[in-house]
C-alpha cells in the first residue's frame, strides 16, 4: 500500500472512530508505531486531525462553522452518558442555569424523562427550553441578541440577566480543555454566557465529551486552577487521554 493511501485510509479510520491509539492503528494496517507516528505527523498538517499522547483525535470545525444539530448528533452516546451522570447530581426543587452547548441540549433531553419534581431551569438556549417545556419542566429563558448558529440568547443583556439570577447549580459545555490554557470556546459571546453562569451558580460542572481533551480554542472561560469550575463530567477514562492535570484542582466525574 503506498504511504498517500494509507494515510487517507488512517485520516479516515480516525474520523469514524473519534479517539485511536497508534498501536491501534499499527494493528490495524499492519505497519510500525513509527509509521504511524509519522502518517499522524502529515495528516496533523492537513488540520483533519489532532495527535495527542499514544494516539490521535478528529479536528472537527468549530460551532460557528458546523450545523447545531450536526454538532449535536456528534458524539451522542457519550454525551447522552454525560448527561445521565450528570442527573445524579441533581435534586428535586433545584434551581439550574443551563448554557446552550450541544451536550448541555442532549442532558436537556435526560432532564425532561426525568420526572424530577419542582425543578427550575435557567438558559439561554431555545432549544433547550422547548425540550423542557415538553417535558413539564419550568423554565426561565435569558434574553439578549440572538446567535442564530445555535438557537441562543448572547450579549451583554443575556450576561445582565444572568447576573442577576443565582442556582443551586450551573452546567456548561466547552470546545476545549487544555492543561495549560484552561476551558475555551470559539465564540467570545459564548465565553461570556459561560462565565456569567459560574458567577451565578453555587456550583459549576462541565459536561464535555472526550473529543474536547488537548484542545485550545481563542475564548478562555476560566483557567484549571481558578476554582470556578467544580467538577468536569466526561464519558469514560480514554487511555490516550493524560487526565493527571485535573488531579486535585477539579473533580474529575466519568459516566461510566
């Protein structure tokens, strides 16, 4: 097989997988770790795809670039497991603010088959409403400038009303998670929303899938050591994933 081939059929593998190792794809095509290590090498050139530590992920498009319920169907079993775990933590008779992320719409889905009892939620999102409002639940939408890529409220008159709302508990999703840089998006907007709804929540957890792992996007939210953020629940403990810089700076929640 020539080395363009190969590499094609490796960029490919990798997008339909999501997170692979290079002795995966070593077994797999039948060629050496440093074969691998190179082919990832060149197609990190191309921007289709991201190496990180023993293996790589897909570089997807940012949420301003793709299709909200593209984005949304991405990933949707692990967000869908994210967003059962994250139901444990909550109660009946809470008061939540929920931002307009794609994980956050999918646990938005887990909440309303719930059947939790007095529960109150605060977002952004009109989608996320909708999907509540189906299930009985009562909601509080945030007003402000409308981002028509996701269906949401954004600007200073969102973050104003924020501010002047509290939770018991907040939920956000992040494009990013870099051990250096913090959690990120693409959107300063959205950055904006994100940081209002940690101000204004007793307790903050990030619901982010895998595929956000060794990622920087232009926004910071806040950094790892800020103590903003209490908690990060993601899917599952990936083996190419290096998750010791969380260790004893947030707690680290995995769904299964």
């Amino acid at each position: 097989m020539f080395t363009t081939e190969r590499q094609k059929l490796i960029e490919a593998y990798i997008l339909e997988h999501g997170s692979v190792t290079v002795q995966e794809l070593s077994d797999k095509f039948q060629v050496s770790s440093v074969t691998v290590r190179k082919d990832l090498s060149e197609l990190e050139k191309s921007a289709s795809i991201q190496r990180m530590h023993g293996g790589a992920v897909p570089r997807y498009k940012s949420a301003q670039e793709d299709h909200f319920q593209t984005l949304t169907d991405r990933c949707r079993e692990e967000k869908y497991a994210i967003g059962k775990k994250a139901l444990s933590l909550v109660e009946n008779g809470d008061t939540i603010m929920l931002d307009a992320s794609t994980t956050g719409q999918v646990f938005a889905s887990v909440l309303a088959d719930a059947g939790l009892t007095g529960l109150t939620v605060i977002t952004t999102s009109v989608f996320t409403a909708q999907t509540l409002m189906a299930g009985g639940i009562r909601v509080i939408t945030v007003g402000g400038e409308m981002n028509l890529n996701i269906g949401a409220a954004e600007g200073p008159i969102a973050t104003g009303q924020i501010s002047d709302l509290h939770a018991d508990k907040g939920f956000i999703g992040v494009n990013g998670i870099d051990r250096q840089f913090g959690f990120s998006v693409d959107s300063l907007q959205e950055a904006a929303i994100k940081r209002s709804i940690c101000t204004s929540s007793r307790r903050t957890f990030v619901l982010a899938d895998y595929t956000k792992f060794n990622r920087r996007y232009m926004s910071k939210i806040y950094g790892i050591e800020d103590g903003a953020i209490r908690g990060l629940i993601t899917d599952r403990q990936h083996e190419n994933i290096d998750y010791g810089f969380l260790k004893n700076k947030i707690k680290l929640i995995f769904a299964d």
